[in-house]
C-alpha cells in the first residue's frame, strides 16, 4: 500500500472508525490464513510449504525493525570513509541544453545553418527530427571563463559562474532513454522499468535519516521558461522497498503538506490518543503477520504527528536575514525555484537526507534562446545563491549539490529550438567530497558524443553513494528472487572527480 502524510492527517474521527474495522478484519483474516497454514504444514505439503516461507524470515525482521520511529537504515557499517551526508538535487526537468549552458563548442557556430554531418548522426536515436533534414544550430549564448580555474560557461548563467571554483561539471554524461518520462525514470531509478526504487528511497533504506521529525526524503516542484512537461510522483517512490522510503511532496505554495492542521475542535491532545490508539491496533496486526507495510504505517502515522509541530516551524523564515533573501532573491513562500532553494538549505540544517527540487522549464523544442534567458532568469541566482550559503555555513563541505536533468539537447536544429539528446550532455555537482573548480570529460566538437571519459547514468549513481560511504554492489534488495541494486549490475564509480 502507498503511504501519504495528507491521509494521515484528515478528519480524526472518521478516519479513527474506519481504521478500527479495517484493522480488525485484517486481524480476523490474517488468523484464518495462519490456522490454515498451521494446518497445512502438518500435511504432505509441510516441508514444500516451509521452505517457500523461510525466505520470508528476512523481510520480517525488516519489518520489526521497521516498526521503530527512526530507521537506522541497513548498512551496519559503511564501506568507506563518508564525505556527504545529505544530496540537495537541483533537477532541471525537461532535458537543459548543455550547449546553452555547460558545454562550449566553438565548432558549431561555425558550421550554423550548415547539414550535419552524417558520420555524427548514422545509426542514432533521434526523437522528434527523425526523417527530418539535420541543420547544425550554433549555440544561442556566448561563453565566458569564469573563476580562478576558469571553467567555461555560458553567459546566460552568470552567478553559477561565480561558483565555477566550487563546482565540478561533468561533460560526458549519457544515458538510455530519449522521452521525457522513461528518461526521468531512468536518472531517478538507473532502469526505465516503472516501479523500482528511486535513489532518494535507496539512500535512505540504506543510511536511515538522522531527522527525527521530518521525512527522510522531501521533493519540492516548481515550473517556468519553458514547456512544463508533467513530472509523475513515480519519480519519488520507493518502489518495492516498504514505503516508508518513498518521497514526501511538500507544496510550494500555502500549506505545504496538505491536512498539516488539526480539524476543527480537536485537540493535540486527542490526535496523539487517537494515533496512539490507532498503533496499538495495528501493532496488533504487525505481530499476527510481520508486514513491512503495516510497520510503515505504524512509524508514518508517528511522523505525520511530529510533522504537525515541525513544519510550521520549517516554513518560518522570519528569522532569516533580508541579506540571504535578496541573495536567493525571494522573499519565501512564492512558489519559486528561488524559494524552494532556501526550503531546501532549511531542510539541510535539520539532517533531512535527500532533497530533490524540480523546475520544470527546460523543453526548449522552439524559441530556445529566450527560453532559457526566462529559465536563467529564475534559476541561475538561486543555484549559486545555495551553494554560497551552504558554503558560509560551514555546510557544504558534508552535503552534496547536483545540477542537471534527464538529457540534453541535439547539436541540430528544430526551428529555432533543439530535440532530445541522449549522446552527451552535462551536470554540475559541488560539495560533499567533490572536487571544486574542475570540469571532467568531453563530447566531440559539435557535442554530439560524449567522447573523453565517459559517464554513464550508473556511474553517476555509483559515484554519488560512493560519497555517502556506500559500495553499490552491496547496496541490495531481495526481490522476487533477486537482488536489486540502484546501478543493477552497472556502475564505475568516477575517482577523479573525488576530493
């Protein structure tokens, strides 16, 4: 069953009676189905029986250990040294032109307007301009050097320039799918398989939460510059892992988890009486048949309560001072991409492990070069603005900042925008064990192909455990009859971007 804090949080009363009935026919039926295994495992079919169940012995301490308010996660000891401790992920959804942004290649302005060449282009997945003639599109933006390691960027994102000393961009990435949503599930979940956990829920299976009354895992969404294309909540789940690993979503605007407030006329008093009374019935069940699901309603209505005192608090920026609002150029509470970002730096300060801000803007499949002085507009400051004051904080040298989206754009153009682009495109990250002022490999000279040190998807998700202290291939789940893993059987992790 999904778990979701707004269900939690409804109308006491109506939700406390059917609780009870339900609970109590799942106890009715649950021992049934126990007396008649009973029964069955003194027949013929007994050591068949048994032997089919014994598997199940894991999952059942999984789920009494689950049934505690703060999971520790799985990982008795790390594998090495930790040098993150949280991820805030800047994801830009709708797939931003790394030639517009990242990736400066002189080669195609020369060729503007100019046919493709074929030796580029033969054989590739292309989305929408397929049978379509192939013109090469010069870069919309000029480049500039920025900082004292003088990383080119585009001159559309002068204040992520600013950070260019603290940030290592990655120019080589490439992935498998070249749709918006296969491609979002592929960089959340390493496999366009719907259905598998994200590396949020991973994270936190793993590591636990060292937060003791906020969710583990937060998503914020925000939108503007471009198409907004949809962004499902698939994206936060945690798949076959208990759900209590998957992403809260808090809404950017008014309350920010919905039914955060008692209903009228009662009390806190009377909500902890009737959450306590709800636990201990299903306690009751948990015991009968050691579900990881009823143990993750027990500690999830337990988190919905302390949510109810905390995140008024969160929410709070009156003590912020109007020099950090101006620097991340919100003053709260708007919706923006600016103010999620300030949400998120809040988030950090309380230990919330994995925080994922879409802005959903970056489909520039026409109109390119305004779309992204729009998406610059609300983006660039806020960006920057994060990584200098988790840096002023002494932050940021524990959580790990990424910035980037499911793929890029093509090097050819559609009208006055680009298509997809798989081949090649780039992300930055800074922070939480990764090198500052460095960028690492390259595409080719119309950053078609990602051709100089190569990072997969996998390898990008291999190297961002391996800052938490986590091998991937030991980071497992058993399910129906395998061992899952967030790179599956992929993943280098990428040594030379480590500090």
């Amino acid at each position: 069953m999904d778990v979701h804090f707004p269900d939690y949080l409804k109308s006491a009363r109506n939700h406390y009676a059917l609780l009870t009935m339900d609970i109590f026919e799942q106890i009715r039926l649950q021992q049934n189905r126990r007396a008649f295994l009973s029964r069955a495992a003194m027949g013929v079919g007994g050591l068949a029986l048994s032997s089919l169940l014994n598997p199940l012995a894991a999952l059942a301490k999984q789920a009494k250990a689950a049934s505690s308010d703060k999971w520790n996660g799985v990982i008795d000891q790390l594998h090495f040294a930790p040098r993150a401790k949280r991820v805030i992920f800047l994801y830009m959804a709708g797939g931003p032109s790394h030639l517009e942004t990242l990736d400066h290649k002189p080669k195609l302005t020369e060729l503007h307007g100019k046919p493709m060449p074929e030796s580029f282009t033969q054989g590739q997945p292309i989305a929408q301009l397929q049978g379509k003639p192939l013109t090469c599109f010069a870069p919309q933006f000029a480049f500039s050097k920025y900082g004292k390691s003088g990383q080119e960027m585009s001159t559309a994102f002068p204040h992520i320039g600013s950070i260019a000393d603290d940030i290592c961009i990655l120019r080589s990435m490439h992935t498998e799918q070249i749709n918006h949503d296969p491609a979002h599930t592929f960089m959340n979940t390493g496999t366009s398989i719907s259905g598998r956990p994200c590396m949020g829920s991973w994270i936190n299976y793993g590591l636990g939460s060292e937060c003791e009354n906020l969710p583990g895992f937060v998503v914020l969404i925000s939108s503007g510059g471009g198409q907004d294309q949809p962004v499902s909540s698939r994206q936060w789940h945690s798949g076959f892992l208990p759900s209590r690993f998957q992403g809260i979503h808090f809404q950017s605007k008014g309350d920010p988890v919905l039914y955060i407030n008692n209903p009228p006329g009662v009390s806190p008093k009377v909500q902890r009486d009737v959450i306590s009374t709800a636990n201990s019935l299903n306690g009751m069940l948990n015991e009968a048949i050691d579900d990881p699901e009823i143990a993750t309603r027990i500690s999830q209505y337990e988190m919905a309560f302390k949510m109810q005192t905390s995140v008024p608090g969160l929410m709070d920026i009156t003590g912020e001072p109007q020099s950090v609002l101006d620097m991340y150029g919100t003053q709260g509470g708007d919706g923006s991409f600016a103010a999620n970002c300030l949400l998120a730096r809040r988030l950090a300060e309380r230990d919330v492990r994995f925080i994922q801000i879409y802005h959903r803007g970056w489909d520039h499949h026409g109109g390119i070069k305004n779309g992204i002085e729009t998406v610059a507009a609300k983006v660039d400051q806020a960006s920057a603005a994060l990584v200098k004051d988790l840096k002023q904080r002494g932050m940021l040298d524990d959580t790990l900042v990424i910035w980037g989206g499911e793929f890029g754009r093509t090097p050819m153009a559609q009208g006055d925008g680009r298509d997809h682009h798989i081949r090649g495109f780039s992300l930055w990250m800074a922070g939480g064990g990764v090198k500052g002022g460095m960028s690492y490999g390259n595409t080719d000279e119309l950053g078609y192909h990602a051709v100089e040190n190569k990072v997969h998807v996998h390898d990008f998700h291999a190297t961002m455990l391996h800052l938490f202290g986590i091998d991937h291939k030991k980071l497992t789940y058993r399910f129906q009859g395998r061992d899952f893993r967030l790179t599956d059987v992929h993943g280098e992790v990428v040594k030379a971007v480590l500090a």
